[in-house]
C-alpha cells in the first residue's frame, strides 16, 4: 500500500509543551520561502532581535533565536560560557537542573550541585552557602520554572546572590518567556535562554537567548575556543549582526519557521506582557477552583507555583496511563505525565500560550470530569466547570 500525505488529528495541547498555535503563526509557516541572506529576510531578522529584546525586557545586543530546540539553547549558554576547570554552582530541583549539571561537565567545568527537593524552587540560602563555600564560582545555574514541577524559583533574587560573589548567571527561562514576568535587564541576568514551543506558541525548534555585558565579556575573554563550532556566539553574532554591517554566513536558518516566531512575537506585542501574564494567571485560577472543586490537588505550594504548568496529583487507584489515553482517543486533548519522580504521580496541564485560555479550561475540566467518574475516581463530578466559571465571572 503507497504511503501517502501526512494528515495529523486536530489535537487541543495543554501537556507541558509544544502549545496550540494561534491561526496567525500556523498561516506564517506557509509563507513563501526566501534566502537566509535574501534583504527582505535580513530585515526581519532585526525585527525578530528587537522583538525578543521586548519579550526578554532587555537591551542586550547578543539576543536571537538558536536555530534549534530549547536544549540547544541551554548548550549554546554553557559552552559559550564555561571554560575547563571553571567552578559552576547548579540548583537541581527537577529534571532540567540535571541536564544542566550534564552540560557543566560535558564543558569540563566542576559542577557544585545545590539539591531542593521535586516541586519546590532553588533554595536562595543553599546557593549563599554554597557560593561562600566555593569563593572561585564562576557561574550560578537555575531553571526559572521547572518544567518537571511546576515550581518557579525567585530569579531576581539567585542572580541578586551571585553577583554579590562575583558570580555570573545562567538561567533556564523554556517554560517562563512569555508567561510569567521575567525581566532581564531589571534583574541583570547574564545569560538566558528559552524555547519557542511554550508560551510562545510557536513551532518548537527555535531557542531564544540573551547574553548580557558580563556575559559577553567572559565569552569575548576566553582562554579556550568554544568547545561547539555550531553554537559559538563569536561566530553566530557575524550572521545575526551588532547593529548594520553585511551579514556572514554562518549557517542556513530555518527560514519558515523563523517567520512563524516572528508572528507569535507580534501576537505578545499586540497583547501586551503585562496582558499575557495576567490571562496565564486568571485561567490559571480557574483551573485550579474547578480541579480542588472536584477534589484533586495541586502539591506544589502556591507561592511558588506556575500558572502556565499546573501540576495535578493522580487520584489513589487511578491509572495514569488509562486517563490520559481516554483524554486523547474521546476528547482530543493532550495533557502531560509526570516526569523523573513525578512519573505515574501526577498530571502537567500546560496552560501555555495560545492554549491559555477559558474554553480549554473548560474542556478540560468537563473532559476529567467524565473520565475519572467513568473510572470510579473519589471525585466529585459535575461541580469543576461550575467552579471554573464562579473565578471567570
């Protein structure tokens, strides 16, 4: 039988990332494709620096879009910045601190680990200890908010502590940019990255970075040559550009999905940052009446919890597998399982981006709702929806 065109389900996505795109950035990807030096695609790569300056809430000239997924993004931070032998502090409180520590060792740096248990953020008082335990710590490394958890960890507060000890920071911004405050400038952080999949909603594939003037002058300083030719900022920096001058070519950008993040850029420019934080939160709040309505529990303290990843306890005797295949075969929704720790415990419902919003809060209460009570789940049925609704009005 001849394979033919691949044609997905229509899927609504509220796991832990990629998001549902708005109509907008899916039109973008079709658009005509152009050369990665074409002048019509070089003026919208400064529209996509000035753009991402907007979302990251900075000036810094070395900001652009890795040309690969978050991870790539994380990599291209730690090569740049660790060299052998460097001391780097990491906060593990999830899965992504641990491919943090991974990413100080495979640069050759030495890795202090601070350890806060799943689902809480970096302790601040661990990282004072530790920096004052290790006085030759060259970095301090954190996730902003843990993908893992759905804790988020007091940025401004870690880059604060690190500089005070002649530290630099690198800071994990994938589920945040877009989402949450963050605000580069004001909290002078050094060195960020995030991804273009989350509360960006766009295509993933595309990691957004920042390096500030410390940050950029370790990476100009360097004994040693960047350990990946690929990600080395000394080399992307003569296509992306300082500011005019003739672009380099560095390497073929992926030119479509490029125009894709550019328009969900616009889209969080039209909105506002301070709009888009607060519609993460409001449906997050709805979210939360309907769940703890139906009886379910959300374990992450809410001082700390993210509104854009809500992570959900499993009921006793339910089956993690058995709902979310439910959710996906009758309803078309997708909602995250747990990861490391966390797995066959809890649910991740993403409330990111473009999917941030009441009807799929509505959706996915009434959707739980229907399969947990059809699995005999201790839940209260028929109550979430209406709690839902009670925050919106």
């Amino acid at each position: 039988m001849p394979i033919t065109s691949f044609t997905p389900p229509v899927r609504t996505l509220m796991g832990p990332g990629p998001s549902d795109m708005h109509p907008r950035v899916l039109a973008a990807l079709s658009k005509p494709i152009v050369g990665h030096l074409d002048p019509a695609f070089i003026g919208m790569m400064d529209e996509m620096k000035a753009l991402l300056q907007f979302a990251y809430q900075t000036k810094n000239i070395m900001t652009m879009p890795v040309s690969a997924p978050g991870s790539a993004g994380m990599e291209c931070c730690f090569a740049n910045l660790v060299e052998p032998g460097d001391t780097v502090i990491v906060c593990k409180n999830g899965v992504f601190g641990t491919r943090m520590l991974e990413n100080v060792e495979r640069c050759g740096g030495k890795a202090v680990v601070v350890e806060d248990e799943w689902g809480s953020p970096a302790s601040p008082n661990k990282v004072e200890d530790a920096l004052k335990a290790n006085p030759d710590a060259k970095i301090v490394a954190f996730v902003h908010a843990e993908t893992a958890t759905g804790a988020r960890s007091d940025a401004k507060n870690l880059t604060q502590l690190a500089h005070a000890h002649d530290a630099l920071v690198i800071v994990d911004a994938v589920t945040s940019l877009g989402g949450i405050e963050v605000d580069v400038d004001g909290w002078e952080i050094d060195a960020i990255y995030s991804g273009s999949q989350k509360c960006l909603s766009c295509t993933p594939g595309l990691s957004p970075v920042s390096f500030g003037p410390r940050a950029q002058e370790k990476i100009t300083s360097r004994k040693t040559k960047v350990q990946s030719w690929f990600l080395d900022q000394t080399l992307v920096m003569g296509y992306w550009g300082t500011g005019g001058g003739k672009r380099t070519y560095h390497h073929t950008a992926p030119i479509n999905a490029l125009y894709a993040l550019h328009e969900s850029l616009v889209l969080l420019e039209e909105e506002g940052l301070e709009n888009a934080w607060k519609r993460h939160a409001l449906n997050h709040q709805a979210l939360k009446a309907g769940l703890e309505a139906m009886g379910l529990e959300l374990p992450v303290d809410p001082a700390h919890r993210l509104p854009q990843l809500n992570v959900v306890k499993i009921p006793e005797g339910i089956d993690d597998g058995a709902v979310r295949t439910a959710l996906l075969n009758e309803y078309s929704l997708e909602i995250g399982a747990g990861l490391g720790a966390g797995a066959g415990k809890v649910w991740r419902i993403g409330l990111m981006g473009h999917a941030s919003s009441k009807k799929n809060v509505l959706l996915c209460l009434t959707a739980l709702d229907s399969v947990l009570t059809r699995l005999g789940a201790p839940i209260k049925s028929s109550v979430g929806a209406q709690a839902a609704l009670a925050v919106y009005r």
